[in-house]
C-alpha cells in the first residue's frame, strides 16, 4: 500500500435521489420510472469537475442506471475512470436471499460489461449492506466473478455496520474487501469516509481525519458521495421523517465547494489501480 505520499481511493455511488435506501418505504420501485431523472446530469457536473482537478476516480453504478442512461457510463469509461458495480436495483444485500442476490450483482455486471467493453472487477453493497448476518454474499460475488467488494463499513449505524470488522483491505476467501475508511480514536471506528457524515462536519474535520490516515495508519482513504448530493435543485419527498430529512439533504448547497477543496488537498486515484495487486 502507499505509505508516506498517500493517494486516496475517490469513489461515486451512482443512484438516483429517488433510489436511496431511507426513502424506500416513501417511493415505492414502482414509481421509479415515473420520476424525474436527474443523474444524468449531476454525473456530467461530476465528471466536469473531476477533470478540473485532472483525477480518476471509481463509479460504483446501479444496473438500472446504467440501461436508462448508457451514454452516461460510456463517458465515465471514455474519461479514463473505473466503472464497478452498485448492483442492479439498489436492494440492500442483507435484504435478499443468496439466490436473489447472486442474480442481481450477475446481471448487474453483465450490463456494466456489455456498455463498458471490458471486466467490472469491483462491487459495492447498497447502504453498505453486508455485515456479520449475510457474509454468505462474498461467496456470491466471487462466484460471479468480482475481484473485491468495498461493502462493510466498521462503524456503529442505525441501519449498517460491521464495527468489529478489519479497518483496512483484507482477503475474505479470494476476494479483496476495501472497507469504507474510518479513524480509530478512543476505543472506536469514526466514519471518516465521506457521505452524510463530509456534509454534516466542518470540513477541516474531514481533512484532519485523512491526513490522519495517510500518516498515522500510512493507508490510502476510501472516500465515497452520490451524484444527488451535489444537486441542490433535486425535488424534495414529503411526508419523511425529520432524521432523515436532515441525513439526505443538509448542506447539500455546499457539497459541491467542498468537493473541490477535497480533490485539491490530496491526491485520488480509482480503486483498482490503488488496491488491486497490493494486498
């Protein structure tokens, strides 16, 4: 792994507003074809942006995304970044049976492959979603032929989390799982990876906290945001509750800033190029 001139793993979980786990019991998947689209768009202002900054970066894309908008992921694949797999439907793995999930991370990366012209060697679990009670899907992922997951995140969650899990990269049979980064600091794993958590915390905070990493642990950081968190004009869902009202939208209107000042202060690579081979 880097050691001292540390580069970062930047990844996008590419999912629509619409699409994110919270706000399943409000959007029923049947209504998903009705609504307005607007990943297209915030990809095309990530992509911009990334290559401002001249940086690569991973795109971990539903299948689902990936049929409506296939010119979107050829221009991810066209820029020179590392198109992996979110699965198809955005179902969480903990939710589904060994069958059902083998059959959505296999179509997934078959669609992925098909558009991309190549192999889709990473997956990532919707909402982090596999932990101590479904580690049967790992075996899953190496059946369908994934190189490595970055699918546990070794924190305390209302709705995830493996907080006992290794921090950093590790072999679960032959595959190579990359955990979201966290920061080990009085006795516990602190998120430190991006998300709700980059929106909700002075900015400062979260580059103190890689820095740490790159330089106390000498690791690389997994840092991880979705498109819809740049879009401040994205249609707002009623009737949700006040918690997650506040997780999905705050500072929303500064995402995007602080993005910027996030790709200036370190250096980002893809997640293939950073881990695969290194382990």
């Amino acid at each position: 792994m880097p050691s001292s001139n540390c580069s970062n793993a930047l990844t996008i979980d590419v999912e629509d507003y619409f699409q994110v786990s919270a706000f399943a019991p409000h959007i029923p998947r049947s209504e998903w074809n009705t609504r307005e689209c607007r990943v297209e768009r915030n990809v095309d202002c990530i992509l911009a942006m990334l290559d401002d900054h001249q940086t690569k970066a991973t795109f971990f894309t539903l299948g689902w995304v990936a049929e409506r908008y296939p010119e979107v992921i050829r221009r991810i694949v066209a820029n020179g970044h590392e198109l992996a797999s979110h699965g198809y439907g955005h179902e969480r793995a903990s939710d589904q049976s060994p069958e059902a999930f083998f059959s959505d991370i296999n179509v997934a990366k078959l669609i992925l492959e098909d558009l991309a012209g190549y192999e889709v060697k990473g997956y990532r679990a919707p909402s982090f979603s596999i932990g101590e009670k479904n580690l049967w899907a790992f075996e899953c992922l190496e059946r369908a032929g994934y190189h490595y997951s970055s699918s546990i995140y070794p924190i305390r969650h209302d709705h995830y989390g493996m907080p006992d899990a290794p921090r950093h990269a590790h072999k679960i049979g032959n595959l190579l799982e990359i955990p979201a980064t966290t920061l080990r600091f009085f006795n516990r794993n602190w998120p430190a990876s991006g998300g709700g958590y980059f929106r909700l915390m002075p900015y400062g905070l979260s580059r103190w906290m890689i820095q740490r990493i790159n330089h106390a642990d000498q690791m690389s950081a997994v840092f991880y945001f979705h498109p819809w968190e740049i879009d401040s004009e994205q249609p707002r869902i009623p009737n949700i509750g006040a918690k997650t009202r506040f997780r999905h939208y705050v500072n929303i209107s500064h995402m995007e800033h602080r993005l910027r000042r996030l790709l200036a202060d370190f250096d980002w690579g893809r997640m293939d190029d950073l881990f695969l081979g290194k382990a």
